[in-house]
C-alpha cells in the first residue's frame, strides 16, 4: 500500500487492523492473478526442440 493512500485511509478513520485487512485483500487478488498467469503459461508453453 503506498504511504499517499495509508496517509489518507488513517485521515479518514480507518484503524490500522482494517488497512492491514485490506492490504492482505489486495495481495490476494495479486497472488490469485500471478497463479492464473502462470498457470496458463505452463499450459500453453511448447517445448523447443532443438536438432543436433
């Protein structure tokens, strides 16, 4: 979380317990989207055959 929208969501009365929550959420859906990347490029990823 960048310290501008930490500033901000303390501004506006969020307890540092809920930014921590909403920090894990973010990651989460960060993680989730890296997993189904690379899920999908191990799926589709093709072998190089290399001829000697």
């Amino acid at each position: 979380m960048s310290i501008g929208l930490q500033s901000q969501l303390l501004k506006d009365g969020v307890s540092v317990t809920e930014m921590l929550g909403i920090q894990l959420e973010i990651e989460e859906e960060q993680l989730n989207a890296w997993r189904k990347m690379v899920a999908y490029i191990r799926k589709n990823d093709q072998p190089i055959h290399i001829q000697r």
